[in-house]
C-alpha cells in the first residue's frame, strides 16, 4: 500500500533542516545566492537513512521475488524510461 507523501511548505522544510543539522544528521553549506542551501548527509546520517530504510528494502525485495521475469525485465524497461 503506497502512503500519500506530504511536501513541506519553505517555513516546514527549514525547521525540519535545523533539526536534523541539530541532532546532526546533517550540514547545511551556504551558496553565493543567499537563498539556497546546500543540504548534505553527514556521516551520522547515512547510518541513520541505512538503518531506517533496511525494514523496507527487505519488503521490497521480497515483493519483486514474487514478480515474474518477463513483468521485472518491463518494470526495469519502463523505469529506465522515467528516470533518464
């Protein structure tokens, strides 16, 4: 079942920023144009989106187990489309 995804609106995203960079998830780096941000992981981070994701990389792959060949080598077709 997919969960509909909520965008935060500039004011959210920025508090959300400040808390993981608090809590040192990540850093923020400024750009000459004062109104963009850099946003990167730190190492700390990446542990944590690794052992937050682990859960539901295993869903998912036990998921396209299921699938027959002919509808995964489509689906990788049909993605390769969309993400190029």
């Amino acid at each position: 079942m997919l969960r509909a995804v909520r965008f935060p609106t500039g004011s959210t995203a920025s508090n959300l920023v400040e808390r993981l960079a608090a809590a040192g998830l990540v850093e923020r780096r400024a750009d000459a144009d004062r109104r963009i941000a850099h946003i990167y992981l730190t190492r700390r981070g990446c542990l944590a989106l690794q052992r937050a994701l682990a859960p539901q990389r295993g869903v998912l792959l036990e998921g396209l187990a299921r699938v027959p060949s002919l509808a995964l080598a489509r689906l990788h077709d049909d993605l390769g489309t969309l993400l190029v």
